[in-house]
DNA sequence: ACAGGCATCCAAAGCGCTTTGAATCCAGCT
DNA sequence: AGCTGGATTCAAAGCGCTTTGGATGCCTGT
C-alpha cells in the first residue's frame, strides 16, 4: 500500500493524504480523521526512504562503534548507552543505524556515512588523544555530538561528558583520607581521553596528598576481567604491594576482586578497591548496599541526554554548541575500608 | 556531489555512471576507469536513500532489541552478537539498523519498519514461549531469522540456535559424575526458549541419573550479577544448601562466586560451578585455565552466521529455509571438583 | 556499398514521497 | 450581482538514483 493507493481508494489526491498524515492544517478535520482512520485500516506508513528522498532528511542517526584491540572488543556500557539513545530516537521518529568498524577504517566509515546521506548526524564514541573525528565532521558539515570530549578544549562543538578528573580525585582522596598510601591505579586504554582524564585526577589527588606515585602501581589497559585480574595479582604479589586500587571499570572491579579473593585477602578488609561504575543495567553495583564504593554515573541517561543534544542541533544548526559536564556520585560500599598493615604480612 | 553533477563534469551521461559505478559491463574499461577516479576524487558515493528507492531494497537489516523487566536491561551478549553481524554486513555492504524497544511495542516496531520499507528483512532476538513473531513476520512477508528457536518446531523457518538442551544435560552430566546429588540451576528467564530447553537438559540429565530435583534449587530471573548473587546466596542458606550450581550465564555466575566467597566457601573445592559462556569479549573465561567450567558458544560467531543466513535468504527468497543448531564446547575450568560433605557443614 | 552485429552510450520513465503554485468552492461583504 | 478572501483541494515538479529501450558509431564480412 502506498500514498497514491491509498489516496486512490479515497478519492483524493495524493497531496491531500500526505498533508493530512503529515499534520499540516490546510486540510479539514473531518477529511482527516477519514484518511488517518483508512491509514490505520490499511497499515499505511509513508516509505522511509521515498520520504528522506522527497525532504532530503533521513531522520536517521548514525553510530560508529570502534571495535579495539587484538579481540575486536565492544565496549560493554555501549549496549547501554544505545538504549539511552534509542529511547531518545524512538521517541521524536529518528531510527539509528549502526556500523561496528575497526578503528582503521573509522574516518572512512564517517566519510561514507556523509557521502551517501545515510544520516542527518552522527554520535560520535571513545574520544581519543589528538582525535581527528572533530575536523573530519566539521569539513564534511555533519552534526554531531561527541560522548566524551576530545582533548581540544574549545567550545567548537558538542558534547556530553562526566568529570572524570574530578571523580578520580575525589576517589583518590577517599582512599588517602583512610590512610592508604600504596594506592594503584587500574586504567582504562590511555590513549583514549576518558582515561587520561582519570589519570590526571588520580595523580592530582595523590599529589596534593604529598604521596608517591609508583609506576609499578600504575596499569592501563582494555576493559576487561581479566586485564583486572591479572594486573591486580601482578601488582599484589610485588615485594611493596598496593593496600588500595582505583579501577576505571565495574568489570575490571571484578577481576581485581578474583585477584584478591585468590590471595586469601579480603576485599574491604585487607585491600580496598574503588571503582567507576556506569550502572550497567545487568551489572548492577549491588541491590541494598553497594558491593564496590564508586564513582557513579549513568551511562544510558547519558545516552539519552547525548541524543537530545544531538537532535536540538540538527533541529537548529545555527544554535550554539552545548557542552554539557556531569558530575559523578562517590558512593560508598563494602569494598573500601581503613588502610591496615595486613596486606604486607 | 549528485550523480548529474558528476556526469556532467564528466562529459557523461548520468546513465553511464551509474552502470560504471554498479559495475555493469556496457560501459569502456577506459571510461569506467575515469569515472571511478573522478568518484573518488569528488568523494562521491550514491545516495542511499536515492538508491534504494530505485532499487526496492534497502540494503538495511533490522535488529529489534527488546528491553526487558522493569529495568529495560539489556541483554549483555547483544553487543558481541552485533559485532559480529555487523562484519557480515560491512563485507556484504548492508547497514544495520537498530531499534531498542519495550517488550509490548514489539510486534509493532515489526509492522512498523515494514510498513516504512525501512529494512530489507530482519533479525528477530530472544525468541519466547509461544512467540508470535514468526506469524507476524511471514504475514508482513519480511525475510527474517531467528537466532534462537521459537519452541515451534517446523522447518518453516529459519534459525540457528546452540544445543542448549545437550549442553545443560552434558553439564549436569559432569556434575552428577563428580559425584554431586544437590544440584541447583540457576536459570534465565524461564518465558524464554533457551531457558526452557536449558532446565529440560537439566531435568533430563538429573533425571537419567536417578537425582532429586528439588524446588528449592531451582531459580530463573534476569541474567544479572546481583540475581546470581542473591539466588546462590539463599540457596546457600538453605538447611539443604546445594554442592553444585548450574548457572546460565557468566554473570550470574560471577555472581554466585561472590555468594559462594561470602560464605567463607571455595568454588571449585566446597562447592562447584558450571556455567555458560557466551564468550562475550570483555568476560573471557580466563586466559590461561578457565575460571569457570562451562559450556561454550561464541555469540559473535552466532552473529556473524545468522546475519549470513539472513542475507542469504533476501538473495534468494525461494531457496529453501536453513536451521543450523550449534553444538557447545564443555571445556573444564577450576570451578568444578568433587562434592564434598564441607559444604553441609 | 551495405547489412549485421557488437560495443558504447544516452534519453526518459519511474521509484514514493513532499511541496510549490494554482485551482476551486463557498461564505461574507459592498 | 460582483468582488474578496479564507478554506480546501489538487496537478505537477522534483528529490537522486536505476533501468528500459533505444540510438549511435564502428567494425566485420560479403
């Protein structure tokens, strides 16, 4: 079933349907409800794609997910974060299209993106050091958003981040307050910006605290348990071992919680660990009192929000940018306690 | 940069770009090569949407994701598994498009992206009891397979599934010959077919071994860390507490090992655990030995075949439908041993 | 010299929609 | 009666591509 189809059995023209199915007022309310009631009847949608074709917008939005490493790993908040975003789309008539893609390939995945007017904008992932994506997108004159910011501070564009800096620091301080001063850091892959942002704030922290930071206690890597775990047992079984970690991910939490659990250490007790968690819808941080204490932010209300920026600027492309920080949570749970001398026993 | 713009910087005849382009063969190798450099200097690609509304197809692949429970969760594997279709579709110049929607709205996201000719067929996830979408599909006349089986049996559609049956009943097997009688599974939600198939591998094996299988140790629910947890945590407590958990997922059992450690037990030594194993890219089941015993199927693998399937069936509409049932590894990890009366105590 | 055949190329129609500009109708007013 | 103007409706162009059905030119063989 199609417009003139439908019009035909209605015997109006095509223009009056579209008008009438598209809200515009020049057509009378009673011939309306019959065309929408003869829509609904025959499960008439407009075709999408004559539709983008005919207004030149494909109300679709594109996400390039770099897959990364050896494993070709996706990160495991992105299912999250698209459900965010999709609540987003579904709700003002956007689809989202998708291309996962090696890092390689990603500039041409954008270019080709653009080139064959698949989307109307793109959300842009994983900001990285020196990223080119921002001058890309800018000379190709597609909206975008980025989740995360690029290291370029300026407000030449859009994005939506947490203040990763200051919710490592404030994690930091916590584990300094309780008297920890062999704290180690378990990062997210440093040449993405998120994780740098992190390490700074780790360092600031301990800095202002007048305590050492040791190489030997600093990892940075993929996402993974077992990056988590085999960091956290390298790191314990040095002579000086760490009382304290800060990890950059619920899941590497986990393996580092393994890595203890298997050198008859308590979490909490013996070694403290902090993590960040994103509230990952089936990695909840404990249901009554948190397992993990955390720096806490919701990445799908991100996603949400990422979306939304995304959608005011391609309804208002001479808007300014928006650049929107949030704040972290430090909520506490059974994972950290006072720094004891039992760890070096 | 359109196609007439093109041709007429070219001296062309936007008909013999677009047979260049498209790789027909009535055009000069001379000229096809001139206009292929002059595409790529211009960037030039054809416009999808243009494109497929000339062509009929949309060379677009849909994925409905349901969003389950109250909180929308969303399922952990479905990254991993659009990783992998996304390959398939790169390669075959498909776009996948995505839309993440609740449970109820479902069979109309269906009729609503054929209506829309938004996508040229669709992969259909986490199929359930009774699961109208196989009817809905063929009414719509939308290519479809499913990964998973609807509990339907006939041939009349497409699928590839792992042997989830086999795999639960190999597990419970192995369990039963070390020797464990308390046996507990803990299991997805049991409206899904893959659950169901699951316990009945489960049941039968218990069964064939002449095994109580008691209330009490039977679990289902959102494949969450805090469900593993909490659900071996009561079983644990039980007068009975069970030796071994059969788990249907690594989370939950990540879970069950914090519920396990939190006892002051051991797995692998007190109490054991089989678990499935998505072989989701940010869970690898340990790097060296596994952590956990566990039957074993890669979903990204699972992805990329059943998008094959897919397209396979939009090339060929009259070919015959295709059922592929995968058999799962049980590959030993440290998780499992002997029952012991320790755990009784 | 001419028909036949092949290799190239092209004009125009059409995919299903939106949108411009115009037509039609029917009060309401002078 | 005649004019104006608002309310409806419509015909037709156009979005950027593919594809049908020629057209053109060139080479062959007779």
């Amino acid at each position: 079933m199609n417009l003139k189809q439908l019009s035909e059995k209605l015997g109006l023209s095509p223009t009056t349907v579209s008008r009438a199915i598209n809200g515009y007022p020049e057509v009378s309310e009673t011939t309306r409800m019959r065309i929408l009631a003869a829509a609904k009847e025959y499960n008439y949608s407009p075709s999408a794609r004559a539709k983008s074709l005919a207004t030149g917008r494909s109300m679709t939005i594109g996400h390039v997910i770099p897959t990364s490493g050896a494993t070709e790993m996706v990160n495991p908040i992105f299912g999250d974060f698209i459900a965010g975003a999709g609540e987003t789309y579904a709700a003002a008539g956007y689809d989202m299209m998708l291309s996962t893609v090696h890092r390689e390939n990603e500039l041409h995945a954008y270019r080709d993106l653009a080139a064959r007017c698949a989307v109307d904008g793109v959300i842009v992932h994983a900001p990285r050091l020196n990223d080119p994506r921002v001058d890309l997108l800018r000379e190709l004159e597609l909206p975008f958003v980025f989740h995360g910011r690029a290291p370029i501070e300026d407000k030449s564009y859009s994005w939506l981040d947490i203040n990763n800096t200051r919710a490592f620091e404030r994690a930091t301080k916590l584990l300094c307050d309780l008297g920890h001063r062999n704290i180690a850091l378990i990062n997210g892959d440093e040449t993405m910006d998120f994780a740098l942002r992190r390490r700074r704030g780790f360092v600031n922290a301990m800095e202002a605290a007048g305590q050492d930071i040791r190489p030997d206690w600093l990892a940075a890597g993929e996402m993974t348990e077992s990056f988590g775990f085999e960091t956290a047992s390298r790191m314990l079984d040095l002579p000086e071992p760490p009382t304290a970690f800060l990890v950059s991910s619920i899941i590497m939490a986990i393996g580092a919680r393994r890595a203890i659990a298997a050198k008859g250490l308590r979490m909490g007790r013996e070694v403290s660990v902090v993590t960040h968690d994103d509230e990952i819808s089936y990695l909840k941080n404990g249901d009554t009192e948190p397992v993990f204490t955390a720096t806490r932010s919701s990445v799908r209300e991100a996603g949400r929000r990422t979306a939304e920026l995304l959608l005011g600027q391609i309804a208002d492309p001479m808007a300014d940018t928006v650049q929107e920080l949030w704040e972290c949570d430090l909520t506490l749970g059974a994972s950290t306690g006072p720094a004891t001398e039992l760890a070096r026993t």
